[in-house]
C-alpha cells in the first residue's frame, strides 16, 4: 500500500514550505542589497579616478568650459608634456628604486622582528611590542626638522639613503603589528616538529614561517609601497639635488607663479598612478587568500 498523509501532516508541510520561501526571498533581498551598496561604494570611488583620466585628454580650454563632460577632442599630447614637464623618466626611476628598496628591508626586518615577538617568550616581549606600536602614534611630518639635523648631521642630504632610512622606520610600526598578529595564531606544533626533524630557528622561520605569512606580508608591501610611492614631505626637505628627486616633487613642477596646467597635472597623475594598480593586481590574489583564511579561521 502507498503510505498517506494524513491530515494533522498537511498542514505542517505547508506551514514549512511558506517558511523556506519566506527564508530564501530575505536572502535574495539581502543579497540584492548587500550587492547594491558595494557597487555604489565601488562607483564613487572609482569616479575621481575615471575623471582625472576623463579631463587629462581636454585642453585647458574644455577642462575650464566643461569639466565634467566627455573630451571633445582626445589630445593625447598631454602625456608627452607631462613626462617633459614632471621629468618622469628620472623621477620615475628615483622613486621605484628609493619605494622598492625600502619596502625589501622594512618587509625583512618586520618579519624578523615579528617571527620573535610572536614566537618566543623573552623577558621585556610585551614592552617591545608595545615600544612598536607607540610608533603608530607618533605624527610623522613633526619630526620632520629633527630628521633633516640628524641627515644632515650624517651627511646623508641628497642621497638616497635619506629617504630610504625614514620610510623604513615609519612604516616598521605597522608591519610589525600586522605580522605580529597574524603569526601569533600559528599553532606552536609547527615549530616544534620542524625543530624535531633537525630545522634551526633561520630555517624555521625561512621555510615554514615566512611562507605561511604570504597574505599578511601582500598586505604589509602594499601599504609600504603606497605610503613610499606618494610621500612627499620628507623628499621634499631632504633632497635638493634635482637628479634625485622623486614623482611625487615632479607633480609639483605644474603648479606655476600665476596659473596650474590641470590637464597635463592629471596626465602626469594617470602615469603615476599605473605602477600602483600593477603592484596591486600582482598581489591581489595573496590578499584575498588572507581575507577567506580570516573568514574561515574560528
């Protein structure tokens, strides 16, 4: 015989596909509205960049007449002004080498400096944690005098080294404090069974360590990257020399006594803002696998 329901089911069965409908239109409308707020957070902040880019193909005329239209005539000849004008090709070339020099020590020396903080119990651990994050705190652009008596005072004015000592000590803070923590949640077994099987501490931190910290050092050399590639106040103090200066002090060259080419400025910044995406989109996959590894932890 076919099993039947029998009439106290029925109702119960309704009462539990009304539920399941009632749950999955919640969800669709959650989902739509999650959706809708990430692309109008994605719209603004994308415009300011897609204008710039818009009005670095206007003349000077059209960007004053219409600023916020389409070019009426595309003039690709504000790139060649703005590389002339900015010195990019020297300045360009300053400002990879400083930025990507400073980045390769702060990045080794953070994840030394965070592989024993994190790792390790030592008397006066947490003061020296702590001494790093104060640093966090402390007002960069005040010490800008100091650090041009101390440069100055090593002979260091015009050189690159006076840029790459300052950008490596003001972004150790945060390095270390991103590092610090995402090591911290390592199990201690890792370690422990590395140094079983014969692995000393270089070897450890070098084979086991370091590579597991692939998606919070993406984040670490992201940041460093962008704060070195925009800086300007301490280029601008302790380099005179015109051979050594950065883009950042180019941009500057299209502010005049009596007027500012805007049109070639956003060229020169469309140029400028190209190594910053690259750099980005090569490590983008390093920080998405740190997001869902965050997510899925706990």
């Amino acid at each position: 015989m076919e099993p039947t329901l029998n009439n106290n089911t029925k109702p119960k069965l309704k009462r539990n596909e009304h539920f399941d409908r009632g749950a999955r239109t919640k969800k669709r409308i959650s989902r739509v509205l999650i959706y809708g707020v990430l692309i109008a957070f994605a719209l603004i902040n994308s415009y300011p960049i897609l204008w710039m880019i818009m009005n670095s193909f206007k003349t000077g005329q059209d960007f004053a007449l219409n600023p916020f239209g389409l070019p009426n005539e595309w003039i690709l000849t504000n790139y060649v002004d703005a590389w002339v004008t900015a010195n990019i090709d020297t300045y360009f070339f300053n400002s990879v080498f400083v930025s990507i020099v400073a980045v390769i020590v702060t990045i080794l020396v953070g994840a030394l400096a965070s592989f024993f903080l994190s790792r390790f119990d030592f008397r006066g651990r947490k003061l020296l944690y702590g001494f790093f994050v104060l640093g966090l705190l402390v007002p960069i652009h005040a010490t800008l005098v100091p650090m041009f008596i101390l440069m100055q005072r090593l002979g260091l004015i015009d050189t690159y080294l006076a840029l790459i000592f300052p950008y490596i000590a003001f972004n150790l803070p945060i390095t270390i404090f991103l590092l610090t923590s995402f090591m911290s949640s390592f199990p201690k077994e890792i370690e422990e069974s590395a140094i079983m099987d014969g692995c000393g501490v270089l070897k450890v931190f070098w084979s086991i360590i370091l590579p597991m910290t692939r998606p919070a050092l993406a984040t670490a050399i992201i940041l460093n990257f962008i704060n070195n590639w925009n800086e300007f106040s301490f280029a601008l103090v302790l380099i005179n020399n015109d051979e050594l200066r950065t883009l950042p002090l180019g941009l500057a060259n299209f502010a005049g006594q009596y007027g500012t080419n805007y049109t070639a400025q956003m060229s020169a910044l469309t140029i400028v803002l190209i190594p910053t995406i690259i750099f980005y989109l090569v490590m983008e996959k390093q920080i998405v696998q740190g997001m869902t590894q965050g997510a899925v932890k706990g």
